[in-house]
C-alpha cells in the first residue's frame, strides 16, 4: 500500500509517499481502507515538532514514529481477535492520535476505541473531518468540571478560520451564544456564513484591546499573554487555549491557572481532552443530524499530493478543511 512517511524533523517536504506492507491488526485493533483523511495543525505540529520539547516525548533528533495523520474515514477490512463492536465493512471515522497516527495512507491500523461508526449520511469526506477537530472545539467549550455555555453568552472564537475555529463558531451558535469569530481579512466571509454575530479581522483590531467583554474564549493558537485575555473576559469568564508556542504553552500551563486562584476567571490550556470521547461524538452525530454543524472542505488533494496539501494548511492558505481523498477501490 502506499502511506505518507517522514524520518527526519522539517517542513512538508520531509514527508515521502512509499510502499509499504499493509499492516495485521492483532489483538484490539482494527484495520481500516481508508477512503479520505483530513489535515490538522496537529500533523504540522508533529513534523516541525511544536511546540519544540515534545521532541523529548517524539524522539530528540529524529521521529522514532514514521507515520502522519490522525484524521480517518473509511471502511474496516478486517479485526483483530479480541475486537467487540466493529466488523469488516463498517463505514468508520476516527482519531489516530490514539494509535500511533498514519492515516495518510491507504490503509490504517489502530486501536478500536480510535474508530466509531460514521455520522448517518455523511460522506467520507465529510466524515473524515471531523475527529480531531470537531471533538477539540466540543471540549474547548466545556471545563474539566463539566461548566460549559449558556443561552446568551458572549463567546469569542479565536482561530475561527482554521480546523478547529469552524466548528466551534457552530456548536457555541447551537447553544445559544452571540459568537464573535477572529481570523485574517480573506477568511471573514467565510466565518460569517458559519452563523458568527461578529468577526474580527485580526490584522486590523486586537480583541483584548477592543473594550469588548466575553464569557468564554476558546483560543486555537495562542497569539496574546494571558494577563491581556484576562482583561477581555466578564465576571466568571473563561479562556481556553488549545495550542501554540512553546512559551503559550508554557503559560497556559502554569500562569494562567495559577493567575486563576486569586480571580473568580479562568484561564489556561485545554489538557482535559479525550480524542473520540465518546459521548462527544454522540453529541456531534446529533448536531450533525439536527444541521448544525456541518463542514467546512476548503480544497481536496489526492494522496499523490499529500506534501502539498500539507503546504497548504502550513502556508495559512486553508480556509476550512483540507481533505485527502484516495482512489476508489476497484470493483
Ligand atoms: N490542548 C490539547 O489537548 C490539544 C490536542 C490536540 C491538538 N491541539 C492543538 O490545537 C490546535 C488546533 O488548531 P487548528 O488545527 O484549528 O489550527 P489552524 O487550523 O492552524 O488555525 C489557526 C488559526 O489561527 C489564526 N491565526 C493565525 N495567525 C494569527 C494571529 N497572528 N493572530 C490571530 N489568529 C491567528 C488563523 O487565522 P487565519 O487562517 O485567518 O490567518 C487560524 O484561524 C493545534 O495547535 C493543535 O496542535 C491541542
């Protein structure tokens, strides 16, 4: 089979399309023909890698893991023994960031917990979308301890354009909030037909410094210091980042909810998220089901073009999700 693979530590162009065995599932695992893959930040991430001290958990001078991609849909193939809910030629979708990723490629071996039946009338596409992303926006608007939006709150999308942003401009909208969405010039159209009260175009106004108020903030990639965002939140407002630099992380970490104790706001890192968590993705089938949220497919690219769809989405040029299809299998 053909799968996309990177040895060393770079930009897009590190990554190669090769041929390799397709892979036996054991145990739990599922092995899934993948019929499209979707790109995230998370990938680029994971190539540079960012922030850089993952590079103590990915391996110091080069990747010891090989495979890229998390996002997946497509049909199982076979199973491993000890698999309970899934059987070949299930229409699955899911996060291989439980499993050691690789779902660029034409077949994916994870986990069963990774995979979950496929959203009713979905396409692949569609479908292939939605793990990582969609799953990070539903729990970037909810706390650990389970406090989330109410009807009426004023909620600020930072990164509305990008994988996770879309998809948080709709759920927070389902739940009754005025959402203010914040991204680049281009893109306000495009955050705008997501149902946004407001958008933001970042180039031109500073919403810490705008005098507006909000009572929750999901931010997709940290670009101002927790003290300014603090300033940018009501009474009991709260700020979740989900990413960023080193030092955002850093802050998100530790300043921020140490700078909470003493402040009825919250503000700090998302570290409560559970990839295909699965009464989430229940959640989303039904806002899914229900028409509010749907996704947001900038461009496809074919799996043959998979270093240039990684380009994309590293150059900012992604409006939206970047889709990676694969051939359909003959007969
Ligand atoms: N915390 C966790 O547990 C966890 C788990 C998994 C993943 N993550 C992380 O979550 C993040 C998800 O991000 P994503 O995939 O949605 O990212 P993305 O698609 O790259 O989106 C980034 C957004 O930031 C905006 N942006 C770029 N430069 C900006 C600036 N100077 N000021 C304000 N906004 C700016 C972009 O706007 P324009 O495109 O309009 O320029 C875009 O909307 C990733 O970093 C990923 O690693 C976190």
């Amino acid at each position: 089979m053909k799968a996309a693979l990177r040895d060393r530590y770079g930009p897009p162009d590190v990554v190669e399309l090769r041929d390799v065995d397709v892979p036996v599932p054991s145990e739990d695992q599922v092995l899934v023909r993948v019929r499209a893959a979707s790109v995230n930040r998370a990938d680029l991430d994971g190539l540079t890698p960012r922030p850089s001290f993952v590079r103590l958990f990915m391996g110091l001078r080069a990747p010891r893991n090989h495979s890229i991609g998390v996002d997946a849909a497509g049909v199982v193939e076979s199973v491993g023994p000890g698999v309970t809910q899934l059987k070949p030629g299930d229409e699955v979708f899911g996060d291989m960031f439980i499993g050691g990723q690789g779902s660029f490629a034409e077949y994916v071996c994870a986990p069963e917990r990774a995979f979950q039946p496929m959203p009713p009338g979905m396409t692949f596409e569609e479908a292939a979308t939605l793990p990582h992303s969609a799953i990070l926006a539903l729990q970037g608007l909810r706390r650990r301890n389970g406090r989330t939006i109410k009807p009426g709150d004023k909620v600020l999308i930072d990164g509305a354009s990008g994988n996770v942003g879309p998809f948080a401009v709709q759920i927070a909208k389902s739940m009754g909030a005025e959402v203010t969405g914040v991204s680049s010039t281009d893109k306000m159209d495009m955050v705008r037909s997501l149902g946004a009260d407001h958008v933001i175009d970042y180039t031109k106004v500073d919403y810490t410094k705008s005098g507006e108020r909000y009572d929750w903030i999901v931010d997709t990639d940290s670009h101002h210091s927790i003290f300014r965002v603090r300033r940018a939140l009501r009474p009991n407002g709260v700020y979740v980042t989900l990413g960023g630099e080193s030092g955002p992380i850093f802050r998100g970490l530790v300043v921020g909810p140490l700078a909470s104790l003493f402040s009825d706001k919250w503000t700090g890192l998302l570290i409560w998220w559970k990839p295909m968590h699965r009464p989430d993705v229940e959640t989303l089938k039904e806002l899914i089901a229900a028409g509010k949220v749907k996704p947001v497919i900038d461009r496809r690219y074919p799996l043959s073009q998979v270093v240039e769809a990684l380009r994309h989405v590293d150059e900012g040029r992604a409006s939206g999700k970047i889709v990676i299809t694969m051939e359909e299998p003959a007969g």
